[in-house]
C-alpha cells in the first residue's frame, strides 16, 4: 500500500511540534479560558482534563492509526479499512473535508482580527492613529480584508508541502510561544487582583456543575485535539511507520493541555487584573462579556499596565497567536488539499488556489452576514460534525476495521508495546466506552 515517494514528515520531534500546531490554536489560548471563565472555572477545567485523557485522547490514537495505515489522503484512508463499503467510508472523509473546511472559513475570521491586533499598535506608534483604530475596530471592510491575508498566508505554507512547510514553520515556533506564555504568566501573577482570577481556576466549586458544561467540556476536548474532521488522520498519513502512535499522541495530547492550562493560568488572573484596574469584564446582566470582546479588552489592558515594554510584549504576543492560529489553519486547509492532490490527481501549487479560493468566497460569506452566519457555523461544525464524525470514527476502528489489522498497525515497529497497558484497555475502549460516552453527553 505503502508508495515511498509519498511525502513524510522528516523527523519525530518533527511531527510532534506539526500534530502539537495543529492541535494548539485559538482553540487553546482562547476558546479554552473563556469557557472556564464562563463555566465555573475549576469545575470546567477538571471535566475538561476528564474529556481530555478519557475520551479525546482514545480516538486521537485512532485517528492517527487510520491515516498511517491508509498512508494516503483521509477519502483512500478510510476506504481501505472499509473496503467492503467503499461508498459509504467515502462520504464519511467527504463530510469531514467539508466540515474542516467550514471550521476553517470561521478560524480565518478570527485569526484575522489578531493579525489586526498585531499591525494596529505597530500602525499607532508611528502617527497611523486612523489606519489603527480600523484595524481595531468591527467592521464588515477589516473583517473581510483581514480574513483574506490570513487565508493567502495559509494558502502560502500548505503550497510548499509537508517537510518544508508545515513542519519548518512549526519546529520553529510553538516552543517560542510557550516561552513567552510562561514568563506572561509570572508577570500577572504579581499583580494585583490576580489571585481571585487563580482562585477560581483552581478551586473548584461544584455547584457550577451542570450536564451543560460536560457538553461544553467534550466540545472543546475535540476542537481543542483537533479531533473529527481529519486533519489528525491526514498528519498520520506522514508519519513513518517506526513511530510509536500511543506514546507520539499522548505528547502531542499532553502538549496542547498544558498550552490551555497555561493559557488558563494567565487569561482568567488577568480578567480580574483588568477589573482591578476599571475594565468592564461583566455586562449589564452580570454575565461574562463574550469570548472576543473579553480577550481583546482584556490582554491589551494588561499590556498598557506593563509600561512601555508592554507595547513590544503585546506585538510580540500577537504575533505568537497568529502563529498558533496559522499552525492550526494549515491542518484544516491539508485536508481537502490532500484529497485533490492524490483522488483528482491534482498539482498541489494548483489545489490549494482553487480549494483556498473556494474557502474563502465562503468565509467572505460569513462577514457579509456575520449576525446569522457566524455563531451558526461555529456550533454547526463544532457541536455536532465534529463529534459526530468523532462517534463514526470510533466505530469504524472499533467494529468494521478487522481487529488484527488494527492492532498490526499500531504495533508497527514497536513489537513492545503488546506488553503495555494501553494494549489492553485501548481497542475494547475504542469500541465500547468511547461511543457509549460520546452518546450519552450528546442526547444529555
Ligand atoms: N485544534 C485547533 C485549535 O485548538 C483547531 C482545529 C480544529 C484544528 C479542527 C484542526 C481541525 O485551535
């Protein structure tokens, strides 16, 4: 099955920091604090480790298994351990190349407003106090403008392939953006009004429980490991057949906590940092201000209090954001790019004009009715396609694909791992608990 001039990822750590990119993204640094901040804090960050290592986890070692045996583009993946419904294993890829395709039409938007954070202060620093003031500003014109440059940016790197693209750009930067969180982290934590944002992160209080928030919680485990809609499954289908699949997911799962924890450790004290300082973190109602509105109020406050240094720590973590966002956009944009490449035996430098094109004519859709369209498409493609797709793929390992088969794949240079738990528990749990619980968090 195995065609060597396909390409690889070129090193292990490579593919780690590249599975680790996408999975970090806005996702992480904000859908994740935000959701704590709104759920209760600790209670949510405890369901969530639970939704994490319980259930994201399981499938993410699946989904990586499918593409490395498949060793082709999620469509030919899925038909080969189906191939007695190669029909059905087909649309199942398609509905995941749409559904990430959608994910990414809303991620391009907000990603763009970042970029827009990043080039407004800059613009304001050397007179441009207009130029900034739009870029930092709502509108149809910034939103759709902005969104564009992401999606050329994106366009850009998925254009040079997998070694020199993706996994250049990734090596590089994700350890620079956890750097630069954790020193983030020490300087609000000597603020005042810190501790009662790290109180709440911490200690838990369950009578903010709710089956509403295991929903929530579950959501974002999936979004957040980037679970559901192939983009895992199309990175397994780099990865050489001497990794060890159970140990590079657990990395890569351990990896993208620890950036929303951290996240959490720095977004949630500098809420109430900014309160503290006559910021309004509540509306009228005294609920929480939404997630955009919070961060963008939020972390420029706490960048003003850092005196002049903070200017430069407020572009240089923009920047990082942008970077998290762009290592996430191009797993989402690889996917139909590798079906067009390989099923329509397409160039790549042309697959990713029209298919990016495509993409974007409906990300611009999205601005031009973003009241209707937007939070539609969000819960669209993250509140049901990804799990429901994450449910398909569960039950397609853990069912249809010939358990030996499995088991050969992931023991694949790795003869060892038959000793090891995870050889024991994994494939009845794919089978059994991980559906049965998706289910039950889904009609709860
Ligand atoms: N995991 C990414 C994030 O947290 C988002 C993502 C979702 C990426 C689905 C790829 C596929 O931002």
């Amino acid at each position: 099955m195995a065609s060597s001039s396909r390409a690889q990822f070129s090193s292990r750590i490579g593919f780690i920091l590249a599975a680790a990119g996408s999975a970090v993204g806005l996702g992480n640094i904000w859908g994740f604090p935000t959701q704590a901040a709104s759920n209760g804090g600790a209670v949510f960050l405890f369901v969530y480790l639970l939704m994490v290592f319980a259930l994201a986890y399981p499938l993410l070692v699946a989904e990586l298994t499918i593409g490395r045996y498949g060793n082709a583009n999620p469509i030919k993946s899925l038909r080969s351990i189906w191939p007695q419904q190669r029909g059905i294993a087909a649309l199942l890829g398609i509905a995941g190349m749409i559904a990430v395709s959608m994910i990414l039409s809303f991620y391009a938007i907000v990603a763009g407003w970042l970029f827009g954070f990043l080039i407004g202060p800059i613009l304001e620093a050397i007179g441009f106090t207009t130029a900034a003031n739009w870029l930092e500003s709502f509108s149809t014109s910034r939103n759709l403008i902005l969104m564009v440059v992401f999606m050329i940016m994106t366009i850009m790197v998925v254009r040079n392939g997998v070694a020199n693209g993706i996994e250049r750009w990734s090596t590089r930067l994700m350890p620079v953006l956890l750097v630069l969180f954790v020193v983030m982290v020490g300087y609000i934590l000597t603020q005042e009004g810190a501790m009662e944002g790290l109180k709440m992160f911490l200690v838990p209080d369950f009578s903010h429980f709710s089956s509403g928030l295991v929903v929530s919680a579950m959501g974002q485990a999936f979004f957040s490991l980037s679970l559901g809609v192939c983009s895992m499954m199309v990175y397994g289908s780099y990865l050489r057949k001497d990794t060890n699949i159970p140990k590079t997911a657990a990395q890569v799962a351990l990896l993208d906590t620890s950036v929303a924890f951290i996240a959490g450790m720095l977004i949630l004290p500098a809420m109430f940092v900014a309160q503290h300082n006559g910021v309004e973190i509540y509306n009228d109602a005294g609920a929480l201000l939404d997630s955009d509105t919070l961060v963008f109020s939020v972390l420029p406050a706490m960048f003003e209090t850092m005196g002049t240094g903070g200017v430069f720590i407020g572009i240089l973590f923009f920047v990082l954001m942008v970077i998290a966002a762009l290592t996430s956009s191009i797993s989402m944009l690889e996917v139909p790019v590798a079906c067009a490449t390989e099923e329509l035996q397409q160039d790549r430098k042309v697959a990713v004009w029209w298919i990016g094109g495509l993409i974007t004519i409906f990300s611009s859709i999205i601005v031009f009715n973003f009241g209707d369209m937007f939070g539609l498409v969000i819960s669209l493609t993250t509140e049901y396609a990804q799990p429901i797709l994450g449910v398909c793929f569960a039950l397609l390992v853990g069912w249809i694909w010939k358990r030996d088969q499995v088991l050969q794949e992931i023991k694949e240079g790795y003869p060892e791992l038959e000793q090891s738990l995870f050889w024991k528990i994994w494939p009845w749990y794919v089978r059994v608990v991980c559906p049965v619980m998706m289910l039950m968090v889904f009609f709860a």
